[in-house]
C-alpha cells in the first residue's frame, strides 16, 4: 500500500521543495501529485512553454525515490487564454459567460479551448514521456457533467439528438411532447433548459435527456484526454480524480476509458447528529471500489479541518488521519494521496488544511500520517487484493438523475434506501460491493435492487435470470416506475418486476414526513417513512405489514419464491432499524456468513490476496469499544484499525 501527498511546488518558495522532500522520504511518502492548476506557469504566454520548473521540482522527488503523478492543468487555463478567446468561457443558464477569477471556468467543447488544451496536453505528455519518474497520470480535475449553455454546447446537444432519435418527430413521441403543445418542428427549436423555471415545471423525459447528454460531454472530453496521453505517453496508467458534486457525469461511463478509479475522499471531522450517518464513509469507498471493480487510489484524502468556502470545520481528531487512510484500504484502495502536505498560505483555500499547518512545524497530525506511512510499508502485500463479497447493490445514475429531478416525497432522495441497505449489510461484517446497474451479477448471493425506477431493459432481465438461477433479490418501492425514457409505465406496480415481486401495488401514498408502523410476523415493530405502497400478495408471503394508518394490516414486506431463487419487495422506506432486521434474516436465510457482535460504527471487511486473506476491524466511533466477534475478545480505541493476517496481528 501506498501513501503519497498533493503538493503544489508552485506555491511555495524553491527553497523549500527539497526540505519537503528531504522530509517526504523520510516519512515514508512513496509519491506526489502536481500541476493540475500550474497552466499559466507551463505556458505563459500563448505557444512559449515552460517545464524547467516542474523539471526541477520533478528531479528534485525523483532523485529520492518519490514517483510524480502528473495532471493536465486542463481545470484552469490561464487568463490570457480567456481574453484572446473569450468563447472558451463557459455560458451560464442565464445565456451569459461566468465571471472568471476561481478555476474551472472553461467550456469543454469550446474549438479553441480544445485547440489549446490539446496543444498544452501534448506538449506536457511528449516532454516527461521517457521520464520513468512519472508514474501516471490524472486528467483535468474534479469533472462535473458539462452544464455550459454556449451556442457551440447547444449544437452539440442538438447533434447528440439527432443521433438518437434521427426525426424529430421520434423525440416528440418519446418525451411526450403533445402536453402543452410542446411538439417540436426542427432540431434548431430545442433549447437545453435555459431559463429560471422552476426544475419541476419542466419535462422530466426532456429533463433526464439533457442530464445524458451532459455526462456524456463530459466523458467524450475525458476520453479525448486520455487518447493523447496514452498515443504520447504509453505504458502509463490514466485516471481522473472524482467526488460527489451537484452534477455527477456518470461514473461507470467515464472510468470505463480510464485505467483506474481515483476519488477524493474528505469523510467528516465533526461527529454528525445521527451515528448511521458515520457509515457513508465506508459507502462511498465501496461505492468507489464497485466503478471498475477492483482495487482503486484515494487522489485526495482529509490531512486537516477543511474550511475557505466552508466555516472552518474541527480538527481531525486523534486516530482520524491514521484511521481513516486505513479505512480506505479496508474498503480496496491501494494508494491514497493527502490533500495536502503543508496548508496553502495564499489562495482562496488557505484555510483548507494539510498535514502540516502555516507554522510550518510538523505536528500532532504530521505525526499520525508519519505513523501510517511506516504501517503502509509492512503492508505491501495487500496491493492489488480483492474485497470479495456475497452481497451487492445496484447503483444507476439514470436514478440519480430522475429522483433529483422528481424528488418523489418531502424528504425522499434515491441515496438514502441505499445506504440504509448498505448499512445493514455492512453491521453484519459483510463486504459489500455497490456496482452499477447494467453489472454481471454472477459470483453473488444477494443483489439488492433498490428503487428500480428508470427501466432498463436488459437490467430487468439479468435481475431475473440471477433470481430464477438462485440468487436473492431485494426489491423496493418506488420500482418500474419510469419506462426508459422518464415516462410513466401504465401497469400496476412494480410492472416489470410484478412477477418477480409476487405482488402489485393497489394504491401508493406518499406520507412525506410522517412515520408509518411496520411489523414483522415474529412481532417486531420498526418504522416507515416517507412512501407506502398498499400492496396485494399474490404468489409471495407476507413477511411485515403496516400496523397504522389506514391501510394497516396491508403488506409491508413480502417475500417470493421465483425460480430457484427467493425475492424480497419493500413496500416503505423504512427506518434503519427495519432494514437491520430485515438483512439479518436475508443473510441468514441465503446461507451467507456474517459477524456475530459487531457493535454499532465497527466495520469489518476482509481483502483476499493470491495467498493471504487480510482481515481490517475499524472503529469508527470516537470511543473505546470493546466486544466479542464470534467468541473472540477484541478492544479498539477510537478511530483504531485492528488487521490481521490468519490469525496474526498486524496492527
Ligand atoms: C477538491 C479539489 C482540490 C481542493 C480540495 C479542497 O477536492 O480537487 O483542488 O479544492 O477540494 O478544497
Ligand atoms: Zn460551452
């Protein structure tokens, strides 16, 4: 396992790169990552490029044994770029250019953005090509999906139609748009959702067209990165580092160009209200790890309290540095890189802290990273292993991008059953893979198939091979909804998964912020929130039923055989603790083995090598916890990560 650091060599005085990096190996740090802002200091002026800097800064790491990331400083080109072509600024919704003056400004399509961002990229990529020192690459930085309203966008969204639908009359009929008079009677009529409408005013079908298309323009610029980096510079890996933010171009097709995952992963400092809420941390790394399936890099970890466009947020406590690196490596990182080593001193994010404050004296959080960096070293045979899993989740952005469209209820967001599902899963010491949709299911027990909304067709049908051959599905409210292009199916629900489920939906209701009883047949009562969906049994048993509001004594879970394989059905959104109990006896009835004892913020993942299997045990909680795990003793201070190899301690 690796430990590397974001260092910004531009920022700083030279006098100080070689004591950084003097102390960099000393700690153990294996590599750096640079230049993803340094355009204006690459090329300076319109064709005249500088490397000699970053070759010295380059140099400097290389000759003490420190591998260099490289990125393409495409995120912020300079402003001399923007004055001579002033199209290459992104248009707001308003049909106006952005004020200029943070980063990120560029439009992705722009011609002469393009021209000069691939002039920068190939002049970069066939200077440092023979240096062995560069040990990848990172495109641009933190992608968003293309919302630019530029002419040159609006073309290229009307060429996107065209090529999908040929006639217009094929898109009238596919976003329905007889409502309101809204057909169509040429390309050049279709605008992208200018304006300040209310989202809701506007035509879901219409809507989540546009959100493929903006995701879409975001991976074409992506790969067109990738394809000069690898014709120029082959044989080194590329990825692009990338979060969680308002407009996600769609992971699993951007990473499908790229030859790793990396993400940014900054988990809170500051104990968040409601303890569940801990668990998103391990969600999104497994989340993360599920994009490519397999082992993936950390570009960007928590070094200190964050703060600039934030009030400044708590210290990472004692044991948070060290913990939650290992936490990343628990859940199928193999390298993870600090934001960043020392905290800016000038910029905007000055107040976004690294390892090493403005004082510029190493201290109580340098110590914990010089701490995990020795730990990483003892820990290289982990590199490359496998979290294997009995039990996934599906993710689809087509989801995410209609649920945010049409948030269904007051309070409803498509995440939520899904870390709840994950939560469950994840206290019952599972590893738990969540991987995109249209993913072979094959090798799993149990497949949880949370608010199927959109339909995809073949999605349906692997859902139900995998449950005729065997396997255990786990369905949930809010399920064929939506045909494939955002409009309502006209069948009772869950429609295509009616078979599947054993049951259909008579009426729904969604209660918003009310809460509905729900109790299972061996008397345990748990809470729904949020959506109830009345439901008639008609192959399947009845499992759990509402125990208030008028439809009480109703079906609230139901469970069906189908094939070989055995199908669950939520009808509510339910509390965590329904879907604590529900999981258990999932599990336990698919015959997957689980952990007896984990108490509530402990998580337990294993990573399988080619002849070892590691066993990580992480208390993230800032308390002693103390239990027995299936007979064994075991004591964590707070943040402490407990790995075992057969047996024997590692940590
Ligand atoms: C993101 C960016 C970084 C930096 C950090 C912290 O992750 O990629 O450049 O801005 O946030 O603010
Ligand atoms: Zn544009």
């Amino acid at each position: 396992m690796r430990i590397g650091v974001d260092y910004y060599p531009e920022h700083w005085d030279k006098a100080l790169w070689q004591q950084d990096a003097d102390l960099m190996a000393k700690t153990g740090v294996k590599l750096v990552r640079l230049a993803e802002f340094a355009w204006c200091r690459m090329e300076p002026r319109e064709g005249e490029f500088t490397f000699d800097w970053l070759d010295e800064a380059v140099d400097i790491f290389a000759s003490r044994g420190i591998g260099v990331v490289l990125c393409t400083p495409t995120s912020c080109p300079p402003l001399w770029l923007y004055e001579k072509y002033p199209s290459a600024v992104q248009t707001g919704k308003d049909g106006r250019r952005i004020a200029t003056g943070i980063r990120g400004h560029r439009c992705m399509n722009d011609p002469d953005f393009l021209r000069l961002a691939g002039r920068m990229i190939d002049e970069m990529t066939r200077h440092y090509a023979g240096n062995p020192s560069i040990i990848a690459w990172q495109i641009d930085n933190e992608l968003e999906a293309n919302f630019c309203f530029c002419e040159r966008c609006i073309g290229k969204y009307r060429a996107w139609l065209k090529e999908k639908y040929s006639t217009v009359e094929a898109m009238n009929k596919a976003y329905g748009n007889v409502v309101w008079s809204g057909e169509y009677s040429s390309w050049e009529q279709v605008q992208p959702p200018f304006g300040s409408y209310p989202q809701a005013w506007l035509n879901p079908a219409f809507m989540l067209d546009f959100n493929r298309y903006a995701s879409q323009s975001t991976i074409a610029y992506s790969d067109w990165q990738a394809e000069i980096l690898r014709r120029n510079c082959p044989g080194r890996p590329v990825t692009t580092n990338t979060w969680f933010c308002e407009n996600m171009p769609d992971f699993y097709g951007m990473f499908k160009g790229l030859d790793f995952l990396s993400y940014d992963n900054y988990p809170t400092t500051s104990a968040p209200d409601d303890p569940e809420a801990l668990y998103t941390h391990a969600f999104h790394l497994d989340l993360m790890r599920g994009v490519k399936r397999q082992p993936f890099w950390i570009m960007e970890q928590l070094s200190g309290g964050m703060g600039c466009w934030l009030p400044m947020a708590r210290m990472p406590e004692p044991g948070m540095i060290k913990g939650y690196g290992l936490q990343a490596f628990a859940h199928g990182a193999d390298t993870v890189v600090f934001f960043r080593w020392r905290t800016a001193a000038i910029g905007a994010e000055m107040h976004w802290h690294g390892l090493i404050d403005h004082s510029n004296v190493p201290g109580r959080r340098f110590r914990e990273f010089a701490e995990l960096c020795s730990l990483a070293q003892s820990l290289e045979d982990v590199q490359g292993a496998a979290n294997k899993a009995d039990a996934a989740i599906l993710f689809s952005f087509e989801n995410e991008y209609a649920f945010k469209l049409q948030p269904q209820t007051h309070g409803y967001y498509y995440m939520e059953q899904i870390q709840r599902l994950h939560v469950a899963f994840t206290r019952l010491g599972l590893n738990v893979d969540i991987i995109g949709q249209h993913e072979d299911l094959s090798g799993y027990r149990i497949v949880a198939a949370p608010e199927m909304y959109v339909t995809d067709a073949g999605v349906v049908q692997r859902l139900h091979d995998f449950a005729a051959q065997g396997g255990t599905v786990i369905l949930t409210t809010r399920s064929g909804v939506k045909d494939e292009n955002n409009n309502c199916i006209v069948a009772p629900l869950p429609t295509v998964y009616r078979d599947m489920a054993g049951a259909y939906v008579t009426e729904y209701n969604p209660i918003g912020g009310d809460t509905v009883e729900v109790r299972f047949a061996d008397g345990t009562l748990c809470r729904g929130k949020q959506w109830c969906d009345v439901m008639q049994a008609e192959t399947a048993e009845v499992i759990a039923s509402y125990a208030s509001e008028y439809f009480a004594g109703s079906p609230a879970i139901l469970r069906n055989t189908y094939g070989q394989g055995t199908v669950y059905y939520i009808a509510t959104v339910g509390k965590q603790e329904l879907y604590d109990h529900l999981i258990r006896s999932v599990v336990e009835s698919a015959g997957v083995p689980f952990a007896e004892g984990l108490p509530p913020q402990v998580e337990l993942t294993t990573r399988t090598g080619k002849d070892t299997e590691y066993r990580f045990i992480f208390n993230n909680a800032n308390r002693y916890q103390r239990f027995r795990l299936n007979g064994e003793e075991i004591a964590l201070a707070p943040f402490e990560m407990k790995i075992t190899s057969h047996g024997k301690n590692i940590s």
